[in-house]
C-alpha cells in the first residue's frame, strides 16, 4: 500500500503554498518558536545557559516524522511527542516552560494563516496584471452580451474581462482588510489568563507576546481568549478565501459557455491563428475544474462556519481535527484555483469570425430596446412600443425583425432609420469600453510597479 | 387557510429590521427611486412634465399588494406587474425610461442590505454595551475555567464575557469595514454597458449615477458588471452576519453549560438572590435558541456561498428565488439572535454559593501547573515533576492530592507549602481582570457616548 | 407595515402542500390528537367523563391565533399556551394528562413530515408522466450529444429525458422507502422514558401507542429515544427531498444551455409552430428558478445536517428554531420545484430546424469515434488512429474534416467510406432510443394506472 | 520538502478503508477491470489474442506512479496517461477499445464506494454489538436524565447506550437499501448511448455490461446516463455516511457534557475501580474528535449537495476535483469516526458514586411529575397543581423541595406520601429498562452470529 497523498497539495497547489503547511516545515517552525520564547525566557531569569538554546538550535533542522509518530502512539498526545522528540535530539529539557500545547500550536498556525493569505494576496496580484493584459486586448473585441444565457445587447470581451477584475478587486480589498486586522493568540494558557506565564516569568511577560508579534509582523494580539483563538477569525479566512475563488469562478462558467458555442478556447497553441482554424484543445477542461474548486471552497467554507459559535467554555479540541483539513486545504484550493485561472488566462483565445459572425446575426434583436428609446423620444408611450416591438421579436427571426417592426402602421421609425441604426456594434456598446479602462486602471493602482510580467509558479 | 408567515420575521426579528425588509416598504422605496431618476431625467431634457412627477408623487403610498400581484399573475413579471401598477395608479406612462428590472431592483436592494448593516452595527454597540456591563459586574467573580469541559485553572466569569466581547469587537471591525465599502449596484442595464440609459440620458448620465449614490450614502460605485452586481458581494455580507453571531453563541453555549451545573441562569427574576435561590427559570431556552439560530446562520451561508462564482455571462434570475429568502431572512435572525442574547444579558443571574463551592472543590487539582513551575524554580526538571503530579492527579480525589504527592520522595515541596500556594484563587487567575478590562476599554472607544443604556427593541 | 409572509409558501409552494403546513391546521390536527389520547385514557380508567370529550370537540375549529399568541408571550411557552387556549373554549381541563410538550408536537410533526413526503412522493409519480410523454414525443429528435459542453456524439432529445426520468425514478425508490421505515415518535415523556405516561394510564399505555401509530398509517415507532426523536432522521427526510431535486434541476440546467443555442424553449404558445418560429418567451426563467430552488435545497440540507449529531443528553429546543423554518420551507421549495419543473414540461418546444441545422453541421466531428473503430477493424493500431483523427479534428472546421484525414497517407478509409458513414444521424446515437425505452417501462410499472393525465395543482 | 499525506487517510481510516481508495490499487482496479473487457471483447470477435490478454495480466501489479504522473504532465489528461503505461509496460495496444475515459473511472469507482459502503456497514455492525455490551452493563445504572441540560427525569445510562443504537439501526436499514440499489455506470460512452461500445462489439454488447455487474456483485446497471452516472447518487452516498455518523455523533456529545461533571470517562485503565478512583484520562478528546469528524462530514455533503442537480447536458469533468477529494475523504472520516467510537465503548467506564450522588441529590425535583400525576388521581386540577409544583421547584432547592410544598393548604399529598414515592429511583424510571431490551434485541437480530466480539483493526 502506498502513501496516500494529499491531493490537493499534490496536484493542484504550488510548491510556495505547500511548503508553507507542510509537515516538516511546521515543526522546524515550531522549534524556532520555542527558541525564540525560551531566549526571552533567559533574559527573565529562568535557569537556562547559552549551552541549552546552543543545543536545541543544533538539532532544528533533524526532523524525522517517524520517530515523532512512535512518541505520539505512546503518548496520545501529538504535542508532547513533538518536546520529547526535540528534547532528546538536544539532550536538554528546558523548552515548553510555562506553555500549554495550544500556545505553541494556536500561534503557529496563525503564522501559518498570515503567510498563507499573503501568498494568496499575491497570486491574486498576479491574476489582476493578466486579467489587465485581456481587458486591453479584447477592449474593442464587440460581441453578443447575454442575460438569461440569450442574446440581450452587445458588450465587449474586454468588459468582460473587467467585470471578472472588479469583482475581484473588492475581494482584494477585503482580504487585505484582514491580513491587517488578523492578531496573534498570544501566550494564554489552557484556560488564557496567562497564568502558567507569569508564573514561568514574572513581569516580564507582557513583553514577551509583544516582542513575538513584532517578530511574526503582527499588529495585534487577543487581549482576552480561553485556550483558543475564536474559530470565527477561522471562519473569516476561509469565507474570504471563497470570496476570491468567486470572480474567477463566475469567469470560467463563462467561459465555457462561450467555449460551447465556439467563441473561445481556454487552451490555445502557441502561433495558431484564431480567425482561420479550430481549437486544438476544445474541451475547457480547466474551466471546469476551477468550478469544481469552487464546490470544494463551499464545503470547507461549511466547515469553518460549524466551528464557528461553538466552543465550550475555554475551549477543547473538538475544532483539531477539523482545522487538519479544512486549513491547508483551503489554501491549497484557491491557490491551485488561481494557478489554474493564470494558465487559462495565459493560454485563452478567440475565434473572431465566430463572434462576428454570432453579433451579425443577433444584431438587429439586440437593437431593440435602442429601438424601444427611439420610441419614446419620438413620442409614442414607452408601453405601447414595448408591445409592438416584443411581439415581433419574439415571434420572428432576427434577420427579418425590422421589417416586421416597420410593417405597423404607427410605428414611428422607418426600416432605413432601423438600418442605420445597427451600422456599427460599438453604437450598441454603451459605456464598455470606457469601464473596461477604469477598471484597468484601478488594476494598476493595486499592482503600483509590483509586477511587470507574470510567470506561473511550478506545481509541488 | 390562514397566511402563512414568515416565522422569522413574525417571531424573532425586531420592528426596525421587519421594516427594512416589508414588502410595502420595498415598494415605496422604489417608487421614491423611480421619481428621484424621474427628475434627473427631465433635468436632462426628456419629455417630462412637473405633473408628471406629480402625479406619480400623490400615489406614492397607495400600495395594494392584490393588485399588483394580480398583474404578475398576467405578465409572469414582477417589476413589469409594479410599473403597470405605479402607472395605471398616477395615470402617467414615464417611469422606468432608460432602465431595466435589475436597474430597479439591483440598487433597491443593496440599499436595502446597507440598512440591514446599519441596524445591525447598531445591535453590535448595544450588545458590547451590554457586554461591557457584565465584565464589570463579575470582575471578581473566580471561577473555574475548564478545557475540554473539566476543570483546568482559574479564571473569572468577568473575562468569559470580555472573551465573548472581543471576539464580537472583532467581527465589529469587519462589518464597518464592509459598509464602508459596499457599492451601489448603479443604472447599468441588461448587460451592464449603461447602453439604454445613455440612449435615453446622453451625457448627464454619469452625472446620475453619481447623484444616486450620494442620495443613498454610498461611497462606491461598480464601474463594470453586467445584469447584476456580483453575488461574491453578497455572499461577504451574509458570511459576516454568521461571523457576528458567532460570539454570542459561543457564549451561549457556555451559559447553557454552567446552567447544567447550576452555577447560573439565563433568567433571573428581578429582586431574587442568587445566593441562596434557585433558578426560577432552570431551562436555557434561549441560549438553546440562539445556537439554533446559528444553524440557520450556518445554512443561509451555505446558499449565499453557492451563488458566488455561479454567474452565467451578464447574469440572469436564477439567483433571484434565493435571494428573496437568504437576504431578509439572515438579517431576520441575526437581529432576533442579538436581540435574544441582550434579553439574557440583561437577565441573567449567578449562584454565587455553587460557583465558590465548585471552585474550592477543584483548587487543589487547577494548581496543579503552579505546582510544576514552583517545582521547575526548586530546580526539578520539568517532565519528572510533570510525571510525578501527573500520577496523583488522575487518581486521587482533589482533596486528597496535595498529601498524596507530598509523599513522594523527592518532591521539592511541603504540604504546608503547597497549601499556602492556594489561600487566594485570585492567586490563580493569572491576569484574567486585567486582561477583562483592556476589553472593556476597547468597548468604551466604540461606543464612545453613543449609548448610555440600552432598552429592548419591540419585536414586531 | 404588512404581515412579512413566508415567500415560498406564498409564491411557490402549492395549495396542498401549505394547507398541511399551515399554522391553523397545525392547531387543529394537535386538537384532535389531544382528543385521540383523552379517549384512550378515558378507557384506560382516568376520570374523563364523555361531556368532557365533548367539550373539546365543539370547539376544535375554533382557532383564533391573535388570542394563542397573546398567551405565549405570557407564559413564554408556546405549547403551554396553546393547551390554555384549548381548555379555556372548552371549559375542561383534562388534556395532555401524562404527556410533556414534545410527546404533542414531536409526534404531529412526523405526522406533517410524513404527509408531506406523500404528497412529494405524489408529486414525483405526476412528473415521471410527464418526463414519459416528453420521451415518448422526441425519441427520435436526434441533436448533438454534448461532453465538456461541446458537440461529442448523437443523441436524442428522448433520452436526454430519459436520462432525467432515471434519475428520478432511483430518488424515488429511494423516497418510498424513507415513507415505509419512518417512525412515530411516541407517548415518551421529557426523557423518554414514558414515567409520565405510565403514570397516567398504567400497563395500557403500551396499546395506546400502538393505536396512535396504527391510526396515523405508521409502521414503526421508536423504542428508545429521550425527549425529542434523533434529527437524524430530519436529515434524512431533508437530504431525500434535495435527492429528489436533482434530476429536475439538471435537466433544468441543460434546457437553459439548449435554450441559449436556441434549440428548445421552456415556454411555447398553444398552437405555435416551432420549426419556423421563435419561442415567444426566450428567457429560461423557469429554469433558472428550478436551479435556485436548488440553492435553497442545499441550504436548507446543511441546516438539517447541522442538527443530526448534535443532541445533548435527552435532548432540548436547540432545534426548535431550525425546524420551524427547514421542515416547511423544504417542502414549500420542493414542492414549488416540481410544479415549476411540471409547466416546464407542459409548455416546452423545439426549434427542429434549428437542431437539424447544428447536428448537420458537426456530424463530421462526431463520426471521429466511430472512424476511429473502423479503424482499429481495418488493422490499424486504436493510439495511432487516434493520433491521426485528433490532429485533424482539433485544427479543421467540421465540413472538411473527411477531406483533411482522408489526405493521410497510410489512413485506411476513403472519403467516399466516410460520407457513406454519417448518411443516417441514428445510426450515430447507439442505443439511445432502446434506452428511453427502457426508461418508459419503468415509469409505466410506478404510474401503473395512477394517472392518466396531469393537471397541475394552484398555487396557494 | 516532504510528501504532503492525506492526513485522514494517514492518521484517522482504518488499513482496509485506506487499502479500498489507494492509488496503487485504483490502479491494479483499473486493469482488471480492462482485461475483463478485453476477454468479453475476444469472444465478440474483437481481433484480440491469448498473448495480447497474457501480456497485459504479467504486468498488472507493475504500478510506478511516478512514471505514469510523468505521461500525465505529457498528455495533460489522467486516463490517457494510464492506457499508455500500462500499453507500454505490456508491449500491447489493445486495452479501452470501444471505451471513453468515463467507462473505466465511473465503473471504478461506483465498485470502490460499493465497497466503502460494505465496509461501513461491517463497521456499524461491530458498533452495534460493542453498543449492546454497553446497553447490558448499564442496564440498572439509574441516573438522572437531563431535557435542556438540567436534570428532568431518570433514566438509565443503559438507555442512553440504546438510544444511540436505536438510531444507529434506522440508517444502518437505510445504508443496506442503498447497497442494494446502488448501479453500475456501465459502458455508456461519451455521451450515454453506448455507440462506441456497439461499434466495437455489436450484438453481444449488451451481455458485456449484465456480465459486468455480475461480476462486481450489482444487481442494478443503469439503463439511461450520458458520460456520468447522475451525481445525486454520490450525493445519496455522503449523506448517508453522515446519517450514520450522528448517533456515534450525539453520544461524543452525551459522554462529553457527563465526563464534564465527573460522571464518566471515555478512557479507564483496565483493572482501575471507578468508584474510588479519578479517571487516569479526564480529557474527553476522543468524544470531542467525533464531534469534529461530524464537522468535516457535513462540510463534504455540501460539496456533494452541489454536485446533484448541476450537470451540464452529457457531463463534464467540473466534477472531477471534487469527487477526487469528496469520496475518499467522507469514508476515511466516517471509517475514522466508528473507529475512534468503538474505542470509546471499550474504554469506556463510570464513576458510580458521582453517579448516584447526583441522583440522590436531584431525586425531589425529578419527582415532580410523578407528583403532579398523583395530584390529578386526587382530584385536582393538572394546571393547579402544576402551578403548585412549579412555584417550589423553582425557587426551593431540590433537599427542602417537599417541605415546601406540604405546606401548601390544598395540596392532597402528605410529606410521608412524598417520601414514600421516591424511596426507589427505579421508580422513576419508567420503561427505560424494558426500551434498552427491546432494542438490544434489535441488535441482535442484525449481529445474527455474524460478529461474538469485536476486535478493532489497525489503522494504517
């Protein structure tokens, strides 16, 4: 039997997001975290020598997962086996003084958040400069708009692209809102009066979470928990995590709907001509899988929210299990999302006689409420010319539209007036163009000299 | 066949929040915004009389809800069913010129959400003021604090509710930050280009957009989206009405705990005495009812995250059945749930006598961890003494303990000593006043002269 | 400002599924099962006299929820309330001797929920005669057959809904057996013991819930449970109805795609011709609604899961407020589901030419599997074929791909073979008229003369 | 870096859970499952020799991932990659003729979960019977019985154990009629219709796909899908998983809130006596792990739940992520869960003083209803004497209850009657004992001699 791997760290994730839950990073984070206390801890007083924290810096990097397995199988107790484990390699017992195991766990882990969310603030970044380069290409990129999935008015692909870019840019915000906010549990105790702390270290201890929030780059601390941090800080990662995953989302449903019609292909070769030939790869195999990301970010977004105004008293580790899985593989989720977004973003084309040739057609029906406008201006009641023009261009095609319109006697437009009308789709456009560019430009705002080209990340 | 109600708003949510939500309110409310763009409109040269505007003004709340739904009924439409309604009432046809349903509806209801959010921030300050008094109140009520639901180490009942505090200070933060930033959705038509209100408007229709959004108090604008505005902005409201609920049920929880063992009661009558009575109300039915309000919380998230990176091309109404439920229905309850927790807040009552004698039962077993520091500081390493404490706490009654690992040989501490460790449990409590008071202070600069007492909301 | 109502059980549930939900029926149906119980006691020896039963019974109807609410908010205890109001129209004060609150609304709420899957199981039967119209009316419209959302092989539109009946018809097996096993809660008192109702009625109460279970049609009652039956089983009945859900809302999803290729409408007039017309009502509304609906479903199947596994000890009201909103408001949405999903199917239509036109258009491509076969006949290896047929399928337009392959030096089929292959579109769509058959039988074996036509039920 | 493992698979699923989902075997699955075919495929006719099926089974067990992860990266399609290792490793190319991707994965893994499913129900029985053990042992354990987490009634902790059993049996009938209606996929092609299948092999196609279920034990094919069978089926699947879950789920809760007053532990050394001695395990983790496991389940049935319901025509692979992560991950945990129970029940122990005590101190009060009967066979008034009652249980400590209530002029009782009613807690009981046998004997039918005691297997 072999190992079962993760599957999202393996096929999805990549490597800089993986390395940041993996298993043996985090007890070589969490060695540094003790040395780092136990340093303060010598300043206050404590009988610790040079050679004791000489020793354990030694051995951080020796990490063997299997002997820290054995100790746990005895123990029943992951935390423990892990100071025994480092204990021994040093030959010193001095780490873990005046901690309870979830002061050293609950920290870690919101180290681990904060560098996971900015990993992500970054990736989102990087999706916003590319997202920037289509909304440029296809600025003037003039095709059939739809509501209800039917032809509704005309919208360029470069909106299109821009309204998957501001969607995500409120998201941006929030997620940076949070970084900023996101505090540090602190050192609390089992029951977080710091009691075990003072008792270790005296007045020096108020010190010592400050020092470690400024090490870690954190602005702020709890002031009052139990043994945990609140699960609701938990649940706001993950429904921010989500919310990101959403304009990329809503970005891929589209475009396999657009993929089904043969508008554009998510997968184009290099030097292949979009005009002229078919799509090498037509199946948006990669829009697919980003909505099927999406389904898993709403489970463990369920997940964080069961956990979420449930804790008894000061806490337990009903949450321990759940925060295996859901934390890392939230992260892994919206990172492979995003990686996968950025290669269709990257490699997305468009077959332009099939757009055109699909806005010729629908022309003349989407220019009906432009119709229903002339109407009104030229007098006749905005109702009355509802009913006429819908009962025409719901009951004939699209190429005989206007000549069926005209054919009323009251109807105040010409079939030439009609005509001329539809000359030119950018007429039938409203204000995409000009939007596409603000959003762009809000685009630049957010990477402000960050970036000047992407390059996609390798998977683990 | 009586109307069936809807039991959220008829049972749980206050006055002010049904009102936000009323269905003859909605109306109203966008009638008031047809004639604001009405005016704009006629600035902006249309054809448009002052008794137009007049006309439509008289009527305004003349709502009969039989008979627009019996026009719905007709036209399989909803908005279309109003505007008949508001025209055939005025006897004018000007309305809704340039605009599509979602023009309408879109806006009505992100400023029906930002009122929601309002009121809400509202019940937040209440409730921390509420909170505020607690802290204060049981400052020095020691008690046992308890992980994994037995006895750990002391703490207050004052903290418990400054835990409570600035877990909801937190989600406080994140909701001001999110009304801050909520945008109105804007008159942007069926596929978001503004085509038809530049056709009925020309230039003065940015202008407009602009007017709106001061009107209504909106700081943002979307600058490109398509029918709709993104359902991700939705889903961050709901997902933050959940993470608001969350301290208080949490703190429900555990009131529901400590009323199982009798230390107090959600209920107090006025002028009992906790100390020698008995609960005149043992049942937590409403902590129970506030943890069942966040199961609803949790399912309403569940459906606003399955909207988020759902939408198809420019969007359609396949939100729209979802909508109708999740947004009144999440404020419905959030609202009644804070509503509900301020009525035990402001009710509830200790048995001061059970909490103490609990607390003098469990001392020598919470001192357990003092012990291992004083044995740490008499030089013992810490895992021995760790074992030795471990030993006898598990098997011996906690008033026994103390002679038990007395009798150890090589334990550093005398039995008098050991009881001279446990004469005070404020002793014991670390810094859990202090630590309840700095929440305290963080609760004064929100509410900062905003409320000096708070009454009860009628319910509807 | 106006009763806020339930707006599923105003807007889309049917008459029948709300009269069984209503709040007024609800009252009478605990009316007569207080009386049911009062008479088996009175057999049983307590002192109930036959005038006191008649007392009751007068005023049963007599309803009047304003005077039950005012003395809920007295007492603060709804079932309290309602039994005061019972004994004071009927100037008795005999009723719910022996029994706690959840023996009377445990009990009539599986009572409910068993109606209401009867009804939703009624429901199914009607669609499933439906569905075999619609197999039975397109068994041979072949159209392209989509994988990815692209043209893949021929189908049929028979078997695209027979695929739904299956689906269905698997639910529904599923449904009849959840109605058979489902049990009554029983006469079990405040933790399950049934002390009280012991008490009461001696060594008869075993019959008594034996005739209550016989009355109400139920095969099993629960023999060990505490003061509420386990929400297990409210997930269950939840997670069945969203089971039942699916078929419809896929089928849903796929006419909205067809609808945007203009190849179906979901509503098309009486009398209408769709080869040469356009649908009068483009937009999928119905559908969309049917995939909103869904939403809810799900969101309503997380609040039931968050109640299964949840209790504490013998049980409390923490679901209480849960299981007002989700029991009713599941049936309302499944119910206005199905209904929605039955005019569907009433008012549907196809574009024949339209979908003549597209399956002409990529029949080429389509062949590329069955090419592929003839291939590995003819002796070629099936990963070199494939090479060969994938190069050219993936590069040239649809009406020169034969050409194009057939350029191929060592490809063992002339064009002349190939043209001869696609002659006949059914001989492209395999088994798809042998399976919708199939599918045919099966619902003829459940309707099995239950139906012989559908009219659908109003809406409230 | 190391290898990022499925941290459920790994720390929490049994070795026979893992074995069923491991990739390795997927794999050796997958090739079985194509020399099956290939051999049906031989006698059809199909130019396939005795050497070709020789050389594919020399190699079945040749499984390197690394090597077939390297074709993937190359082929950008996971089946693809598969075929050609296992071509390349035999030297033939004759496997997955008449096949698309789906008729091998869809098959393979409605055999794995059929499996996941036998196993889960071998593991529920061997919970049941552990659950019976409990049910005798506890039988006249009396103690006191809690509706709203404060005492009520008496019960049994028997009762409770069969409580649990109870709903365990209703989905352990739910999960068997699932198993027996759970369809094969079939060999249905790239859109359902089986032409490539018939293509290949003609007439004798449809005995291939009777044989196949025969094969893998299904006594159902489905007649009608397109590429995938509907996924309501795994929605069917999860939630089933959950809904056996929750008993297991409720009784963690139980023992949680019972270890939390000393009554219990989920952890006794053998040989250790409960009556003097303190739990050598108070921390309740086991139980609180289950609650957490119940968490992560109900997060990946919303995942499923958005999986039913949401097929695009024939299928796509949107769903391909999710069912990767879903469907192994929901049968770890609940594998995990029974796992984690069952050690529970074998640890389990009682601390019969504490238990007894607290019984003696509630008895009074748990007397009330028993009181209020008495009151009622004397004549008066049940809301009088409830009134009485209330008044006094409400405001007297439970040691002075009856004095109280003697005292009242009119009440028919004498403090020696009182006395008297209490002086047995068995008692009070009511049929807790009878209820526990019933359901005992329940288990039994199921067990049948298929298990004489349980012995828990390792986990991986």
């Amino acid at each position: 039997m072999s190992i079962t791997p993760n599957v999202l760290a393996t096929r999805y994730a990549t490597k800089e997001m993986v390395a940041i839950f993996d298993p043996i990073n985090k007890i070589i984070n969490e060695r540094k975290f003790w040395i780092t206390i136990l340093k303060l801890q010598q300043k206050a007083g404590l009988p610790i020598t040079d050679g004791d924290i000489k020793a354990y810096e030694q051995v951080i990097e020796k990490v063997e997962l299997a002997s820290i397995d054995k100790r746990e199988i005895k123990t029943r107790h992951d935390v423990k086996a892990r100071i025994e484990e480092f204990n021994a390699l040093s030959g010193v017992e001095k780490i873990h003084i005046g901690l309870t195991s979830r002061d050293l766990t609950e920290n870690i882990e919101v180290i681990q958040i904060k560098a996971g969310l900015e990993l992500i603030e970054y990736r989102v970044l990087q999706t916003l400069f590319l997202l920037g380069e289509k909304i440029s290409k296809y600025e003037k990129t003039y095709m059939v708009g739809r509501s209800h999935n039917v032809a509704a008015q005309v919208t360029t692909l470069g909106k299109r692209f821009a309204s998957c870019a501001e969607e995500l840019l409120f998201a941006h915000t929030a997620l940076k809102e949070l970084i900023v906010r996101l505090p540090l549990r602190g050192i609390k105790g089992p029951v977080g009066t710091s009691q075990d702390a003072l008792d270790a270290m005296g007045k020096d201890f108020t010190n010592l979470e400050e020092s470690i929030a400024d090490d870690y780059g954190f602005e702020n601390t709890w002031a009052s928990v139990g043994q945990i941090y609140p699960r609701s800080v938990d649940f706001e990662v993950v429904s921010k995590l989500l919310q990101i995953a959403s304009a990329p989302s809503s970005m891929a449903t589209t475009i396999r709907l657009m993929a089904g019609s043969g508008l554009v292909s998510e997968g184009f070769k290099a030097g292949q001509v979009g005009s002229s030939a078919m799509p090498h790869k037509k199946n948006s195999r990669s829009s697919e899988r980003i909505n099927g990301m999406m389904v898993l970010l709403r489970g463990y977004n369920t997940m964080a929210s069961d956990l979420a105004g449930d804790q008894w008293n000061e806490g337990d580790v009903s949450c321990s299990v759940v925060r295996r899985v859901v934390i890392p593989d939230t992260f892994y989720v919206l990172d492979g999302l995003l990686h996968t977004f950025m290669t269709i973003l990257q490699e997305f084309g468009v077959f332009e006689e099939k757009i055109k040739a699909e806005l010729d057609e629908q022309l003349p029906l989407l220019a009906t409420t432009k119709l229903l406008m002339e109407c009104v201006k030229a007098g006749m009641g905005r109702e009355v010319a509802h009913q006429i023009i819908k009962k025409h261009s719901t009951t004939t095609a699209p190429s005989e539209l206007f000549a069926a319109i005209g054919s009323e006697k009251e109807f105040p437009l010409s079939l030439e007036q009609m005509n001329r009308l539809i000359q030119n789709p950018s007429d039938f456009a409203g204000l995409s163009v000009e939007q596409a560019n603000k959003v762009k430009d809000m685009i630049k705002l957010q990477i402000n000299g960050k970036l000047s080209k992407v390059e996609l990340t390798d998977l683990r």
